[in-house]
C-alpha cells in the first residue's frame, strides 16, 4: 500500500509539528550527523537507535534513511573506497537490526543535485529551483574528468559488496537519479540518467534489494508517459519523490504539485496498479508567502500544500483510508 510520508530532519524544526498536524506520522531521515559523541560515527548502532528513538518519541515511524556517509572515493575508485564501503555496510547492517527497511542512495561524483537559480518567480509570486546548463559555474569542481565507463566500473564493484550485506540485512537499497540527468557536467560524467541506464543497473547485480527511487521529476525528464515506466519498474521501486517540473534536461524549473508536465493522477494509478508498497513523500517544494527561502526547495509552508495535494491524488485513486 502507498503511504505518504515526509522529510524529516534529525534535527527538530517546525516540520516535525507541521508533518504531524497534516496527518503523517512516517518520517523520511537523515544520519545524525549533529548528534554524534566521542568515537561515534553516523553509520553506528548507538547514533542510529537514538536518531530512530527521537523521531518515534515526536510520533513518526522511521521508515527510510535518505542520507549518505561519504562515498565520493568509492565513487571515483579512489584510494580509500574500501573504508567507505565499509562503512555503507555497517550502515545497513544496523538499519537491518532496527527494522529501517529502505536506504536511499545515489551515484552523483563531486556534487549532489543541481541547480542554477534557487528563487525562480512562480505562481503568485512564490520562488522555486531551476536549472540552465548554460549557467554551471565553471568552477563546480576541483577534481579531474571522469568517465561514464569509469562510474559504471565502480558502481559494479560497489553494489558487489553491499548488496549481499543488504540481502542478509533485508535492507532495499534504493538510487536515486541523476539530478539533472544530464551528462557531462563540467567534465563529471553521470550514469544514472536515464531509463536504460536504469534497467542496466538493476540487471547488473540482480537481487530483491537492488531497486530505486522513482525521482518523478527526474523521471519525467527521462520519458514522456512517466506512468507507462512505472508499470514497467513495478516492483523495483522502493520509494517515491512526487514532484514536477517544466521544461527538458538541460533547461527546467521545478513547479507547483498541479503545475507539471505530468498526469499526477495518472502517475498514483499507476503507483496502485503495480501494487506499490512504499512511502511517498513531497519533494522540492516552492517556497510561498511567509516561509524562508534558506533551505530551497524544502520550505515548511510549501510542504502543507504539497501533502494535501497528494492526500487528494491518494484518496482518489485508492478510496478514502
């Protein structure tokens, strides 16, 4: 069954009330990263149990992590991605031990999403996130070029030793796209945008854990019925962002939950249709009237909107809960 849930920080903001007055009590979380005592990492069991026992004390159910420890060596093959694999592993033995049954990672060297203008105008003067390819600051990174081949080769060679760590843990581990899902950016190469490339690494190292993160707008980026590949992903996705954009790879600008390219209705009957048994949260939401633009994309106000929009899309398609 698809259930909506929410990002929620491991460290407390008015999101954790807000979420909960809209009806959501499943969390999306980080790694405790701000919460660490002597000789504890992000990755070990103490810090988890007390991030998991913070979010179940405010009323939420921990039900993905979607944070990563650094993985930038193992990204790029370097000396030293041994020890972060390493830790990726006990990451998800520990998940395993507190029952967290999804972590969603991702493959993006040197820098995670992107973006060119964090206060785009929108509707009635609300501000969202864009990206022109044409404004990528030269200066984006310090390291070298890397190849396509290269990322894939390390890729093989990373999910060779984490997944069997996941199958005995009952962890899913979920990538999440390329954003944007384009390739190369200032000479970094990028794998994981689009559906090809998709089914590639799900055949590359087969196993029930190896799966992804259905990024709509990414996806929507990648294909024009975004609910026909849906039903062809089925039982492969593990999680799902809702969100929506305007315009093609190299030039678009996030919109309004029902200001899109795509059918959203059409997307959650496709979601019911394939059986999806996951949770859902908003995703890069336009900052409105009253709200900070600091944290672009994941305003408070915006959220409130966005889960009562999907609310909507949920009930119409499955049936009030």
């Amino acid at each position: 069954m698809l259930r909506i849930a929410e990002f929620i920080s491991p460290t407390p903001t008015p999101v954790w009330k807000l979420a909960r007055q809209c009806g959501v009590d499943l969390a999306v979380g980080g790694l405790p990263f701000d919460s660490l005592e002597a000789n504890e990492r992000v990755v070990d069991l103490a810090p988890l149990t007390r991030m998991k026992q913070a979010y179940e004390d405010a009323g939420f159910t921990l039900e993905v992590i979607e944070s990563r420890p650094p993985l930038n060596k193992a990204k790029r093959g370097l000396a030293g991605r041994d020890e972060e694999i390493d830790a990726v592993c006990t990451l998800l033995e520990n998940m395993g031990k507190l029952g967290i049954p999804v972590w969603c990672y991702e493959w993006m060297t040197d820098f995670n999403w992107l973006r060119t203008n964090l206060a785009t105008p929108s509707r009635g003067g609300s501000v969202v996130t864009s990206f022109d390819a044409n404004d990528v600051p030269a200066d984006l990174t310090s390291n070298p070029p890397i190849s396509e081949d290269e990322l894939w080769a390390n890729l093989d060679y990373f999910l060779r030793r984490t997944l069997p760590v996941a199958e005995r843990a009952g962890v899913k581990m979920s990538m999440h796209p390329d954003d944007p899902p384009i390739t190369p950016i200032r000479g970094v190469s990028r794998i994981m945008r689009t559906i090809p490339n998709y089914h590639r690494l799900l055949e590359m190292v087969p196993s029930d854990m190896n799966t992804i993160t259905l990024c709509q707008g990414n996806f929507t980026l990648m294909t024009d019925d975004l609910p026909a590949e849906i039903r062809r992903f089925g039982k492969k996705i593990s999680f799902v962002h809702f969100r929506d954009v305007e315009g093609v790879p190299t030039q678009f600008r996030e919109t309004w939950h029902d200001a899109g390219k795509t059918d959203m209705l059409a997307c959650m009957q496709a979601y019911k249709d394939v059986g999806f048994d996951g949770v859902l949260r908003p995703d890069h939401v336009p900052t409105v009237e009253g709200d900070s633009n600091s944290n672009a994309g994941y305003s408070a106000f915006g959220r409130l909107y966005a889960i009562g929009y999907i609310r909507g899309l949920q009930e119409a398609v499955y049936g009030t809960p």
